[in-house]
C-alpha cells in the first residue's frame, strides 16, 4: 500500500499566536532577516509537491510578488471566481474539504502544504484533513490580528513530535494530530 500523503500545516506565527496583522500585513514577518537555511523552509520544500491556501492568503501572496509556478501543483480554496489575472497552473476550487482531501490524498505525490489563513486551515482541521503542524514561532507580540486558527468550538490535543529553538530566539514547534476513531 502507498504511503498516504499527509496535510502539513507550515506557517509562522507571532509570539500571540497571529499569522498576520488584522489587515493581512506581515511586516513583523518579512522585516526580520532570514537565517541561511530560512528555519528548515528549504528542506521542508523537497518533501512537497502541492501547496493549499485559502483565497485572502493567495491574494497577499500576490501582492508580496509570489508568482506561484514553481512547478508544483497550488490549490486556492475560494467561494469566488478566480480573478482575471490568475495564473493558469493555479487551480480554484470551492468544493467541501472532506471530499475534496480524499481525491488528492488519492492521486500519488509528495506530501501537501497547507499554507493558511486561519479559516482554512479551520476548515481543513474540523475536517479531520490535517495531519501535522509545523509552527514557527516568532518572538514578537503583535496584539491582534488573523489567528493561526479561526475560532470554533474545538477541543483537539496534539502530540508533539519535535522543537528546535534558533539563535534569533524562534522556536519551531512540530506537533502530529491524532486520529480518533
């Protein structure tokens, strides 16, 4: 039997738990200076081939000058149509998680990334279609701003599987989501 190709969460977030600012802004992400192996990002990146973002983190990306033709496959969840200017190797769906995840994890390939928001990643973990966490935390307080995870009535323990702490003070969290039946 193939190995199942697992849903990776990968994504940094303040020390307050935020992906980004209330508006979408990273500032307090992209003004630091990167470490030569960018905290395992580019190790991380061989282990994958298709990456699933929801629409609003898409739409920064764009705006942050992703280009999103790397080759491997991207997948935006949105509820509109794709904009005029969309790459054509970007694929826009708007089909239920559940479903959705089955169809993929069935095609062969690497493992998935899922990059974020906070709603989407909700979505997928309500689902029961993450299997793992890789969070990246910064050491900086922003105050408010888009949760790692959208609020829901959730109770779900993790299990963690490793940390490494980095000299500019990041530490980055490695956590499992047990399957219950």
């Amino acid at each position: 039997m193939p190995n199942r190709r697992k849903i990776i969460v990968h994504i940094a977030t303040s020390a307050d738990g935020y992906i980004a600012r209330p508006d979408g802004d990273l500032d307090w992400l992209t003004s630091r200076p990167k470490p030569k192996d960018f905290y395992g990002v580019s190790a991380f990146m061989k282990s994958i081939d298709t990456m699933i973002l929801g629409r609003k983190t898409y739409e920064v990306g764009r705006r942050l000058g992703g280009k999103f033709d790397s080759g491997g496959r991207t997948i935006v969840f949105s509820r509109q149509a794709p904009p005029a200017d969309a790459p054509p190797m970007v694929e826009f769906v708007s089909q239920p998680v559940a479903p959705f995840v089955r169809q993929l994890r069935d095609q062969p390939g690497k493992d998935i990334w899922m990059m974020g928001g906070g709603d989407i990643i909700a979505s997928f973990l309500d689902a029961g279609a993450i299997d793992e966490f890789v969070i990246t935390m910064v050491p900086v307080f922003i105050g408010d701003g888009i949760p790692l995870i959208a609020r829901g009535h959730r109770h779900l323990p993790l299990a963690l599987m490793s940390t490494q702490s980095f000299e500019d003070g990041v530490v980055q969290l490695h956590y499992s989501v047990p399957r219950h039946s």
